[in-house]
C-alpha cells in the first residue's frame, strides 16, 4: 500500500485495508532492528483505527501487539513514544502481563525531564500495575501531584483518583500533598514550553489551573467518610475564596457543600451567602451548579430560592443552547416542588416553547404545565395550538402527553383540552400520534367522570372517518366498556352499527365486542333487543372470527343471566400476586391438587384504576423527553424492588403460618445515609396478627465482612411484641435481609409504635493476600435511625367514583384539628398528608387553587377490607406559621376512624 | 448528584452517514469485571449511535437527553463530535469540554476538522482526545494547552535519524541556524 496523493480519492482509502489480520502482520516490524518512527507511527494509527471503531482484540492478539509495541521503547524519538504510551493504555485492558513493562514507564516518569510524553507515562503507569505494585510508584505520583507542571500535576493527580479504589490506604496517605495541590499557587500553575507556541500560536498561554480540580476530587475521596475533616476543609476552602480558581473545582465545591448542608442547619446557614454570591459571578458553569444544587436542597427558604430563580431566569434568553437548556431543566426541577416561586418566570419559559433546540421547547412546555393555574392554562393551550402545525409528529406526541398529564392536573379544564384533543385528531398525522390523542381522551374519560359523555361522541366522530384499524379497535372497546353506563347508550350504537356496515374484519370483530357489552349491561329491554338483532345479522359475516363473536354473543343474550355473574364480575385477581402463585405451584409440582385461584388476593377495578392513576401522576414528574422508557423504567424498577423484597419474605418458613401479606410498604424506607458503610432500608409486612419488618442490609466495605448481622428492634409501646428474629448469616457484596416479627397485643386493633433499632454483627476482616476472611472476629453494633409503625401501615389507596354518597353513608365519624407548623403551601400539605395516611386523593383536590382555604378528598381501605373516607379542610394558621388542618373522617367502626385521625399526630 | 470526578461517559465522532470514525466509551480503570461500562456490548453501542444520530443530524439539537444520558453535540462540515454524560452532570462543563476538543483540532490542522482531515491525521486526533479526557475524567478544556500537547509524527527518514542521537540540543542548534541564516538571505545581508 502506497501513501502517495493517489490514494486519497475516497475518503476510506486511508484505512480501507485495515483490519486485525493485516494489522497483526504488519507489527512485526516492531522487532527489527531498525525502527522507523515514522512508519511505527502509521501502523499505530491503524491500530487506533480499528480500536476506536469498535474492533475488539482478542486476549492472545492484544498480549501479543502489546509486547510488541513495546519494542519500540528503544527508540527515542518524542512522538513515537507519546502514541506508544497510548496504544498501552488501550491494548493494556485486554493483553495479559501487562505489568512486565512497569520498569520500561517508571523510566519515563522520573522528575527533572522535561519531556512532552511523562504526563501520557505517568497516566499509563497505573493502567499496568496491579494493587501489589502501588507502593513501587508511591514517590513518582506524590512527586508529581506538587508538580508545577500543569499537565504533570494533573496526570499525577487523576492517575491516583483512578487507584483510589485499588489501592485506599496508600493513597490516603498523600492527603498532605493533595491539600497542598489544592491550596497552593504553585502545583499546576506552570505550562511546559512547546514549539507549538512559537510556530503557531504566537505566544505562551497562561496554565488554566485545572489540576486544582483533579486534586480537590481526589480530596473528598479521600475523606468523604470523615465529615468532621470535610467540613473543616469547606470552610477552609470558603473562607479563602482566592484559593479556588479554577471553574472545574468550583463546580466539585458547590457539590460538596450541597451534599453536607441537608445534614447540618448551622452548616447550611453559613453556607448560603456565599452560593447567593457565587450566582452572581464566575461564569455561567459555576452559576448554573449553583443554582440546581440549591434547588435540590430540602430544608431551604423560598425567599433562599428568590436569587437562584432571577438568575435562571436571565439564563433563559442565552444566546448558548447548553446555558438554556440547562436552566430550563433546573427551573422544570423547582416547579415539581416549589411551582410558586417559577411562576414569575412564565413569560420567559414560553418564549422558550419555539426554540430551535427541541428539548429545550418540550421542557419550557412541561414546567409551564407544573405552574400553570386555571387561568394560564388557556393561554397556554392557545399558544400549543399555534404552532401544533408547525413541529413534527414526534413533538406532538410530547405535547399530547403533556396535555394528557395537565388533564388530571386541572379536571374543571376538560372542556378546552377536549376541544384541543378532538382538532388535532381531525388534522394530518401519523399512526403514534393520533394514538397518543386517542390515548389522552381515553384517560380523560376514566379519570374525569364529568368528560365522560363528551369524549365518547368525539371518539365517535372519530371512528367515522379513522384510517388506522387498529386505533378503530382501541376506541370501540373504550366504547363497550364505558358506552353502557351513559345516559343515552343508544347514541352509541348507531355509531357501532355503522363500522360493522363499512370496516373490515378486525374492526367488524372489536364492533361485535363492544355491541355484546351494550346488550348485556343495558337494562333497556328495547336496546337488548336492537343490539340482538344486529347481531344475528352478523351470524352471516364473511369473516369466520366475526361469526365466532356473534354466535358467542347471541348465545350470550339469550341466556343473559346466567352469563351476567362471570361478565359483570368488579373482582380481579391482582397480576403480579397470580403470577407469582403460579410460579409458586408450578415449581413445588403439588399438581395433584387443582391451583386454588380463590386464594389468590382479588382487586375491584376500581382499586386498579387507582393504583393506574398514582403511576400515571408519578410519571408526569418524571423528566419528559423520553416519555415511554421513562414509564417502563419506573414500572420496571419498581416492581423489581417490590419483587425483591417479597422474594426473600417469601424464602422464610417461620412467617408461613401468619396467613396473606395484607400490606407492605409501597416502597423501602432508608435508615443510615447512602455514603454510610453499612447502607439499611427497610420494608414494613402487615399480616392479620403481625407485623414483620424486613431489614436489607448492603455492606459497603470491600474489606470486611459480617456474620450473624441482627437488629434489636425495641418497641416505645406493649401494643408489638417481638417473636422472633432471623439473621443473616453472612453479609459481603450483595444486600441481604434480616427479619424482626412481632406479634399485635391482643389489646389494641392497630399497634402504633416506634421502633429503636440497632445493628449487630460479628466482624472478620478480609486477608488483603488471600482474599479469605480471618478466622477471629470480634462483636460489634451499628446504630440505625428510628422507624414508625403509624397508621398509612394499615392503609392502602382505594379509587372511589361517589366520595359524597359514601361519605354520608357511613356511620362513623371522628375529627380532629391540627396546625402543621412545618408546611407553608396547601400543595406541600395535600402530599404530605395523603402520604401519612396512604390514601387516595380524589376529584383533583390536591391540587389546590389560590382561594384562601382549601378541601381534599381522601379514599382508603384498611387492611381488615373496611372502607374509609377523610375530608381534609386546610387553611392558612393566623399566626402566619404553617397550615391549620381539619381532618374529618367516615368509616366503618370507630377504631377505623380514629386511626385516620390520630394518623397525623 | 455526581460527586466523582468520572464527568464523561462517551465521545464519539460519527460522519454524515452515522458511521464511526471515532468512539470511545469510557470507565474507570481497575474496576471489577464487568463493572462500570456504559453499554454491555458493541452491539448496545451502536444501537445508541443510531439512534442517537438520527434525532440530532442536520437539526439544531444541539444539547438533549437521550436513552436516560445527556448529551451535547457539535456538527462540523460533514462529521458530527457528541459528549455523553450522565443525567444529573453540569450541560456546560460538558459543552465546554466538548467545544476545547473541536478548537484544539482546528488550531493543529489550521482548518476545519473535517472526515477526510480526521482520517488523514487520525494520530493527532488519538492524542487531542487522550490530552483532553482521561478515563471520563476532564484532564484540560484550554484548546491551546491541549494542542501544545500534540505530537507530530516526524515525516521523513532524515528528521527520524537525527533523533537517533542522543544530542537534542544539536537538533535545536541546527534548527536555530537554518532560521537564521533564512532570515538573513530575506534581508539580503549576506
């Protein structure tokens, strides 16, 4: 192959050849001799080439270019030796004694040369050693940590960050010359003279002074476990402000100081003065850290926010798309908490809904629909509305699920968003959009029962003139489902009859289906007897799956009521507990019993459109740029956790006789920090008689392990009593649990407590040399924080359809008033409270207007099967501190309503 | 929040078809096995480029999530250079670093780094991104700095054998009198 001018036709022609056989032939050049730079430099780069594509050597083929490469150690020349030191580091991942060249680097490294290639020797040195061999290269990276070299210091310095984890004690040990690469003006601050400067810049930059950042992670690293010294250094770092100067660290800095001031009030206090200050100057990347930390801070004032809020806006005419989109996004983060303080911003963010960048326009759509209040929703719509023509169908599926989520938002705006809906599935688009629409108006109709009528003659429109079958299908089923509860059911079927007169098969099958449904549940004997008749008609269809369904529903008719039980059944086996009692009979193989499908747990429809309804409004705070995945993700991850926990639950024998879960806790409880060695969550089991708590214990430490790990868990009250305790034998790597089960005093209905837990555990350290734990260990505990057993323990969410009707006819009633010093907004006191008592919010109320008092609805079940039901009366305390709250609650017997009640104490 | 250091996930360069010219996913070093990787697999890899390519070619997209990563993006003549990050990572310390790789390039080839050019001098590519990223960590943003760092392959035979000799400082002499002696004859001072 030539390099001549030749060659250079087709843009591949550089590497057209090139792949691992030609490559691996060509390096043994490497052994001759006589070595030409320039040539190894070229067949280098060819290599390059394929690793930065994606080919992936094999094992044998790395260790053998590798120890190949390395002859090219004897020549001297700069630039040969750089790209040396480079294809090592790639090759070193995969070829095998990789450490033998350790001396032929440490050559490299060494001070007082002025080479260009020791930062890219350094670098490489730690990709070939191994843990053991850490102490031979101590002085070389503690001398070139204080190096004035910038790119020395740095390559010292992030090369020990990477050793961190491989070589924690010995690192630790140059915490000295890390202070000092941090704090001094001198590590980092000199450049190393360069041709390049003289032939074609012109003159000598000044060093940027990112080795101060490299040094200040490598820090916290370094004493992140030790908050005492961490905060020491902060301070330090805070108070001599000349100190930092290096953007890169400052933004380390922000993070640092964010993660410490949720733990401590006094740190936290100090501290805010000087992220006010810090807004203001050193560049957007420090002002815009600044700002989503601050945001993200639990414990911090609105009139705290009030700097960060007129920054963000600014940011949000930028000239630079990263600079908007970042304070957008930040601003989108503060309006799922705090939609109050973005609401003076909402004049910018729309400018921002036609912004050339698309997900910086779909963000500007979402937070205005979080701050959004009665009235700005319809000038919002107005301005969706007039650039709908304007995007491509992927953006309007976003705007149609941002729709779809302000529809549960605000249920009195049905009528506009319907109005909205129903346009656009009348214009041009595709296949997903025009679903998404359909999937909106489908929502609206179970979740806003007022909408219900409307929407189902818009559907209807619709399916008139529907190009997509397969949408046709979605909406008569909607109709089956929903037609025969309206109040005119016969509207319906004229629609109905008509797809069965003109569509084709799979649409003619899904029009039978619904038709059946009209028949079955109609108590009209006239439109029983239409929808028969048509029927029968169909019994000639050409399609034989049409005639099935019809033959099946004329048999179904004329026997009504002995298909009436199984087709109007409300009872639903819950999914995920069917199928893992199917899993559980189909591996114990006991199929000489029938599987027992009534001890399978069972939910009302209505219980799973509730639980549909939290995810669904989970997810509209989810981020939205990628709505599905974002949506399979959380479904994924969270039944993964659910399934998790009940599995090791359902591995313990002795809670067997306890009878059926009743509840658990929707998800696990964090006891001890996530930094924390020993990382404990907990899940809460509610049986008849008992209560098992169920401890996941993580150990963090790769160097220890334990045994025989227990919590010692002490009620404050007699209302538990403890049984029994089943430990985890060892604990190394993956989480584990430990059970504590105890008994309900016979006493008291629902056992309210609080639970002081302490962990303990055998300790065996690990041999560093053989990996095996010590055969002497020594007893130890670990202090967990404090877990209640209240009342959102016995209850779970129920949908309820007729909150009022309900309300009047139970028969027990209790109230109680309380001021919530601690909430300042309805909003924070509507989640709060419904997530104290685990009940279901209903008809939108919580989400509060501006009127000066505010109601919430509040639906429940209680783990015995008895229904409850909570008014939530909330208003502004007269001293200006917190909320003033009136809970009334309705239930079943009284010990149920008191629990309501009592549940906020 | 990310409290490391490991600030960047990727950097890739796809041309105006989507076809790699350079990717590189990064991890840190001396991790377990099979720990710490973005993607399982090339294949996983190149499904993310694909679709990654397709939302941002020939648009203005220049900063976006995607596949649950953040990621900027810059289109030079016929090639695009993208930064993966993390979600929750700063927009513009990654554009930033993005933006010093793209400048350190022009300032080495005195001209837009298009495919042909990055092909053509695909060495001094491999060091501006090893200069600027190491592992996922930000080693320099300074485009001169990390041009300064930048060898050149040497290009003939003749400047090879000179560096045979242990003598250095011979080179710079031999370099400094070839300059001077140009000059002179510019002012005709001879």
């Amino acid at each position: 192959m030539s390099y001549s001018k030749k060659d250079d036709d087709g843009d591949e022609s550089i590497f057209a050849n090139v792949n691992q056989v030609t490559v691996t032939q060509d390096a043994r050049a490497f052994n001759s001799s006589s070595i030409s730079p320039r040539k190894s430099r070229r067949l280098l780069s060819k290599i390059a080439y394929l690793i930065y594509t994606g080919e992936h050597f094999q094992e044998k083929q790395a260790t053998e270019l590798f120890f190949g490469i390395t002859k090219l150690f004897q020549h001297k020349d700069p630039s040969l030796r750089q790209f040396v030191y480079i294809i090592i580091k790639e090759l070193s991942v995969v070829a095998e004694d990789v450490i033998m060249i350790t001396s032929s680097i440490m050559k490299d490294t060494a001070t007082g040369r002025e080479t260009i290639y020791r930062p890219n020797a350094i670098r490489s040195l730690i990709r070939v050693i191994d843990a053991n061999t850490v102490p031979a290269i101590e002085r070389i990276l503690t001398t070139g940590i204080v190096d004035p070299i910038s790119a020395v210091a740095s390559a010292a310095l992030v090369s020990a960050y990477h050793l961190y984890p491989v070589a924690k004690d010995i690192v630790s040990r140059w915490n000295n010359e890390v202070q000092d690469a941090v704090t001094s003006h001198n590590v980092g601050r000199k450049v190393a003279s360069s041709p390049f400067f003289t032939s074609t810049l012109g003159y000598t930059p000044n060093a940027s002074g990112i080795s101060q950042y490299h040094a200040l992670g490598l820090l916290y690293r370094i004493r992140r476990h030790d908050s005492i010294a961490m905060n020491k250094l902060l301070q330090l770092l805070v108070s001599n402000l000349g100190t930092v100067s290096n953007s890169h660290a400052f933004v380390m800095l922000i993070r640092y100081i964010s993660s410490l001031m949720d733990q401590n009030t006094q740190f936290r206090d100090q501290m805010v003065p000087f992220l006010h200050g810090w807004l203001k100057s050193k560049g957007d990347m420090v002002n815009l850290e600044v700002a989503r930390n601050m945001v993200r801070l639990k414990n911090i004032s609105d009139d705290d926010l009030q700097p960060v809020v007129s920054v963000l806006k600014i940011f949000l005419s930028s000239h630079r798309s990263a600079t908007r989109f970042s304070a957008i996004r930040t601003l989108n983060e503060l309006a799922m908490t705090r939609p109050h303080l973005v609401h003076s911003c909402n004049l910018n963010i729309e400018s921002l809904i036609t912004d050339v960048n698309r997900s910086i326009a779909t963000y500007a759509i979402t937070t205005l629909l979080k701050t959004g209040n009665d009235e700005s929703v319809d000038r919002l719509m107005k301005q969706i509305v007039t650039f709908m023509s304007d995007i491509s169908d992927n953006f309007k599926i976003i705007v149609v699920d941002a729709i779809r989520s302000l529809c549960l938002k605000f249920p009195r705006k049905q009528d506009s968003m319907l109005t909205f809906l129903s346009n656009i599935l009348c214009d041009e688009g595709g296949y997903e959009f025009k679903r998404a629409a359909v999937d909106a108006i489908s929502d609206m109709i179970k979740y806003i029962p007022e909408s219900k009528e409307r929407a189902l003659a818009e559907l209807c429109e619709f399916i008139e003139d529907c190009e997509y079958p397969k949408i046709a299908v979605r909406i008569l089923s909607i109709l089956g489902e929903e037609g025969p509860k309206a109040s005119e059911p016969t509207r319906f079927i004229r629609y109905i009859y008509n797809r069965i007169m003109l569509e084709n098969a799979i649409v003619r099958s899904a029009a039978v289906s619904a038709l059946t449904k009209f028949g079955l549940n109609a108590e009209d004997k006239f439109v029983q007897r239409s929808v028969k008749v048509i029927l029968t008609r169909c019994l000639e269809d050409a399609d034989d799956e049409v005639r099935d369904r019809a033959a099946f529903s004329v048999k179904a008719l004329e026997d009504r009521d002995a298909f009436l039980p199984v087709v109007k059944s409300d009872k639903i086996p819950s999914l995920p507990a069917l199928e893992r009692s199917l899993v559980i009979y189909i591996s114990e193989r006991k199929f000489g019993q029938g599987f027992d499908i009534k001890s399978v747990p069972v939910l009302s429809q209505e219980e799973i459109d509730a639980e549909n309804l939290r995810i669904k409004k989970a997810t509209t705070e989810v981020e939205f740029t990628e709505v599905t995945p974002a949506e399979d993700q959380n479904a994924l991850a969270s039944s993964n956790i659910e399934t998790e926990f009940l599995n090791a639950l359902e591995s313990v024998s002795e809670f067997n006789e306890y009878g059926p879960v009743l509840k658990s806790s929707p998800s696990p409880i964090e006891l001890t920090e996530q930094e924390t060695e020993f990382v404990v969550k907990v899940v809460k089991h509610v049986f008849k008689d008992h209560l098992v708590v169920q401890f996941q214990l993580h150990n963090t430490l790769s160097e220890v392990i334990l045994e025989n790990a227990v919590v010692v868990s002490t009620p404050s009250t007699d209302d538990l009593v403890e049984e029994c305790v089943v430990p985890a034998a060892i604990v190394s790597g993956e989480p584990v649990s430990i059970f504590v089960s105890f008994k309900f005093n016979d006493s008291v209905p629902y056992p309210l407590t609080t639970l002081t837990n302490t962990l303990q555990f055998t300790t065996k350290e690990i041999d560093i040399h053989t990996g095996e734990p010590e055969e002497e260990g020594y007893e130890d505990e670990y202090k967990i924080d404090d877990l209640d057993v209240s009342a959102g323990d016995f209850i779970s969410p129920a949908y309820e359809s007729n909150f009022d009707g309900l309300f009047d006819s139970l028969e027990h009633e209790a109230s109680e008033v309380y001021v919530l010093s601690l909430l300042d907004s309805f909003r924070s006191t509507c989640s709060r409270v419904a997530e104290l008592l685990q009940m279901q919010p209903l008809e939108g109320t919580e989400n509060p207007t501006d009127k000066p008092v505010h109601v919430m609805k509040l639906s429940g079940k209680l783990v015995n099967g008895e229904k409850v039901l909570a008014l939530v009366k909330m208003a502004h305390s007269k001293d200006g501190e917190g909320i003033t709250i009136k809970v009334i609650a309705r239930g079943e017997s009284d010990s149920s309503v008191e629990l309501v009640v009592g549940g906020i104490a | 929040m990310n409290l490391t250091l490991y600030a960047v996930n990727a950097f890739l360069i796809l041309d105006s078809s989507g076809k790699r010219i350079f990717t590189k996913y990064y991890a840190p070093p001396h991790l377990k096995e099979g720990e710490g990787g973005v993607f399982n697999s090339v294949k996983e890899e190149k499904t993310f480029e694909k679709g990654l390519f397709e939302k941002t070619w020939k648009t203005q997209n220049d900063i976006l999530t995607y596949d649950g990563k953040l990621v900027v993006m810059l289109t030079v003549m016929d090639v695009i250079f993208y930064i993966v990050g993390g979600m929750e990572e700063n927009e513009v310390m990654l554009y930033e670093c993005l933006r010093s790789i793209r400048d350190a390039l022009e300032l080495l080839f005195k001209y837009v780094p298009d495919k042909r050019t990055l092909l053509e001098n695909y060495d001094q590519l491999v060091i501006v991104v090893d200069e600027t990223i190491d592992d996922g960590v930000i080693l320099e943003t300074e485009p001169a700095l990390i041009a300064a760092r930048v060898t050149k392959g040497p290009v003939s035979e003749a400047q090879a054998i000179v560096s045979d000799f242990k003598e250095m400082g011979f080179m710079n002499s031999f370099q400094k009198a070839r300059e001077k002696i140009t000059e002179r004859i510019l002012k005709g001072t001879f």
